[in-house]
C-alpha cells in the first residue's frame, strides 16, 4: 500500500483552521500524514478547536516571548495511529532558529515509519 505525507506551510492554521477542514483543494484528505508549521497555534489555546474528523492531533505550540501570539508551532494530523511523538528541538534551546519535531507511524506490523519535521 502507497502512503502519502504531506508536509504544508499553512501561515497560521490558528486563522485558516476552517478553511483546511473543510479542505478545498484535497490536500488533506488525499495523505495519511499532514505536518503544518508556522501554525500560530498557542499553548493556551482550547486544543479542541483545531481537531478534525478521522485525524489523531498532536500539537507543538510555541509561545511568544512578547506575550502576543508566536508566528511559530507544529502540528501533526495522522490517518495512522501515532506511536511516539515528540519535540527534540524547540525555539527555545535553539536560540530561536529551528523547530522540529519527530513521528513514528506504523506502516505495517514490522515496518515503523518515523518523520522528522524541521
């Protein structure tokens, strides 16, 4: 079986979360695994507004040192159920230069997938 992985720059899921629900253009139907950066998404955020139907939702928000909300964050939209998941890498100890985060995904019984997202 082919799997497909997207990995979008959406510039604020926080504002575009209705219009990538309701998913115009495909893009996020047509993979098992959607990675976005640049989410806006904040920490103190209800963390059930950006779910969507048949995703499992992990979410790196990132916060603003201004106290405004950051033009940072990560989150991962799964078709395939989601083994680890983790932020190795944050603004934080990076001095403000990278984000990442890594995801493991089974494919099959004996085949683990794990993405890194930078």
């Amino acid at each position: 079986m082919a799997y497909n992985i997207c990995f979008l720059n959406v510039r604020s899921l926080h504002k575009h979360i209705d219009l990538v629900r309701t998913d115009h253009i495909h893009v996020l139907s047509a993979c098992h695994l959607n990675v976005y950066c640049e989410t806006r998404v904040a920490a103190t955020d209800n963390a059930n507004i950006y779910n969507i139907d048949r995703f499992q939702t992990v979410m790196y928000p990132h916060t603003a040192v201004s106290g405004q909300r950051s033009h940072y964050g990560l989150a991962i939209y799964s078709q395939l159920p989601v083994l680890d998941t983790c932020q190795p890498v944050t603004f934080a100890s990076s001095f403000g230069s990278v984000e990442c985060s890594l995801v493991q995904v089974p494919l099959t019984a004996n085949i683990t997938l794990s993405l890194a997202c930078i």
